[in-house]
C-alpha cells in the first residue's frame, strides 16, 4: 500500500517474555510498510530480546544500560528517527491488525489538520474493548473511553478525542518534538494524557480512528495495582494538571476532592504507602512543576474554554463505573 508518508514505529520493551515477539510479528505483517521499527529495551532482566535480533532484520535494537522509564526510551526513540514524519507509538504488549498502519495513515490523509490520533483498542483475548480514546476530568483524573466495555456495544464514528493512549498511538514527529514530547519526570503513567494536554493547550486536535485495530494485554509487565503504578499514576496526575489545567484555580476543589478519595481508596485497599507517598512527593515538586506551568500556559494557543469543553465535567462522573 503506497504512502507519502514515512512513519518510524517504537516499541520500548521491557520484561515483556514473549508478548514482544507477537507484537513485532504483527509489525513485520503490515500492508503499509513503516521506514524503521525502532525497538529500545529499558534494561530487561527476562529473555524477552533472546533470538529477536536474528528473527527480525529490519528491526532496530537499542540497549539501555539501566530502565530509563518508558517517557524516556520512546524520547530517545523519536530522536533517533529524524528522517521520518510521523510516529506510531506500540507497547509490546500490543498485537496490531495488519492494516493497522494503512488505517492510521489513511486517517492523516482525511484529517490533516490533526496532529496525532488514537487506535481502536481491544482487550486481548476478551470481546471486550480496552479503550477508544483517552478522557480527561477537569479533577484532573483520566480513563480510557469504553473500557471493559462490549466490542457488540461499541459503534464510534472517526471523533475527537482529548488524548491517544500511548499503547497504540500516532502522532507527527515534529509537533511531538516541539512540545517537548513526554515528560521524562513522570518515568511511566499517564505520560501520554499528559503529552495530549499540552497537544490540545496548542490548538492540536485528536482523533480516534475505530478501523485502526489493536489488541492489548494491558499491565503485562507490571499490575495494575501494584505500588510502582500506584505511586506514579497518582503523582503524576498531580503534576498534568498543575502543569496544563487552564483553570486551576476554578477546578481546583475538585482536584483536592479527587485526591482525599484515592486516598482514602487506595489505604483501603492496602496500598497506602504508595499512594501517600505520591502525593507528598507530588507536593515536594510544586515549585518545579508551577515553574513549568508558566511556560506552558504563556505558550497556550487557545482559550480555556476550548479546552474544557473537550473535557468531562459531570463531577461524580470519575467516581462510578460506566464512564463514557
């Protein structure tokens, strides 16, 4: 399938066993043929590289020495693919469609006002979906739109979305390298809702496109739950949206709200060391992360309620299950 575009594909890898091995399989069988794969392993201690090297040619390997965290490894990535346009972001926990690419592209050619774009996202091995897009609660909580939902229940258009998940995601190089790409403090967890949130403060729309299918382990590496992704999802939603919410001020009894019932949540659930230690660390960094939301803000191009509107606002909506 013939393109004017030259997309660069980067997986970063780490102890993915032999998900990673299916997931470049499903790369190797693409109808649009990417310019480069990009493969950077964050130091694994499993055999998950064991024998790729031979079995994939026209991969590229890149070793790390230590785990960088996953907003490093695809910066590095990204800047290692400068003679391409457009990058499709793959966790190796992710199986793509053999039109996956082709459908991604085709969706660039329809929209090309939009800088980046979200994949159709099912949970592997279920008929159930694992997401069609990213939501963004102005308490600054985040989930994936239609998770654990039906696939018989789902029927989305080519819409806006506010963010991709970074899973299976795509986005142009460029816009990705002036923003500043992902936000290498938060090392993992909710860096791509937060690069989404600095895309839309800069006028960078975002759709979701429903034939652009993958299938997604989810949390193959490390538990949903476990105290690393407890601790970094709950500081680093703290960090998003000191750094991006226009309206701070005016939302910020919600943020509060929102982090007293984590919590009291994640303490009920035995996990209250990480979680407070989330926040006091979140805390421990205001002064550096309010120095960046200056920038950020002094560079927003749009207005506030552009961005809010994109935004859910029911205030109970992060709270119950069935979120939309």
């Amino acid at each position: 399938m013939p393109s004017s575009l030259s997309i660069a594909v980067v997986v970063v890898n780490w102890n993915s066993d032999t998900y990673l091995y299916k997931c470049l399989q499903s790369l190797e069988t693409q109808t649009l043929k990417p310019v480069r794969i990009i493969v950077v392993d964050n130091a694994s201690t499993d055999d998950s590289l064991e024998g790729l090297e031979e079995k994939f040619l026209d991969c590229e390997f890149i070793k790390l020495e230590s785990n960088t965290g996953f907003s490093f490894a695809n910066n590095f990535a990204v800047e290692k693919a400068d003679n391409c346009d457009w990058i499709a972001f793959l966790n190796p926990d992710a199986f793509a469609s053999s039109d996956w690419l082709e459908k991604l592209s085709k969706a660039v050619e329809e929209f090309p006002e939009c800088a980046s774009f979200g994949s159709h996202m099912l949970r592997h091995g279920s008929n159930r979906i694992d997401g069609t897009g990213d939501v963004y609660h102005v308490c600054g909580s985040a989930w994936r739109r239609d998770h654990g939902v039906l696939t018989s229940k789902i029927e989305r258009e080519m819409q806006e979305i506010f963010s991709p998940c970074a899973a299976a995601s795509f986005i142009r190089r460029d816009v990705f390298s002036a923003v500043g790409g992902f936000d290498e403090n938060f090392f993992a967890y909710f860096e791509d809702v937060d690069l989404g949130f600095r895309l839309q403060l800069k006028g960078y729309a975002c759709r979701y496109v429903p034939d652009a299918v993958v299938e997604h382990v989810g949390s193959a590496t490390t538990s949903r739950y476990s105290d690393f992704a407890v601790y970094h999802g709950q500081r680093n939603l703290v960090w998003s949206y000191i750094r991006n919410m226009p309206r701070f001020w005016h939302y910020l009894p919600q943020h509060i709200f929102f982090n007293l019932v984590a919590l009291t949540w994640f303490t009920l659930k035995g996990k209250a060391v990480p979680v407070f230690r989330a926040k006091w660390h979140a805390l421990k960094e205001f002064p550096r992360v309010w120095a960046l939301r200056k920038i950020t803000q002094e560079e927003r191009v749009v207005d506030s309620a552009t961005v809010i509107n994109k935004m859910s606002r029911s205030f109970w909506r992060p709270y119950y299950k069935g979120k939309k």
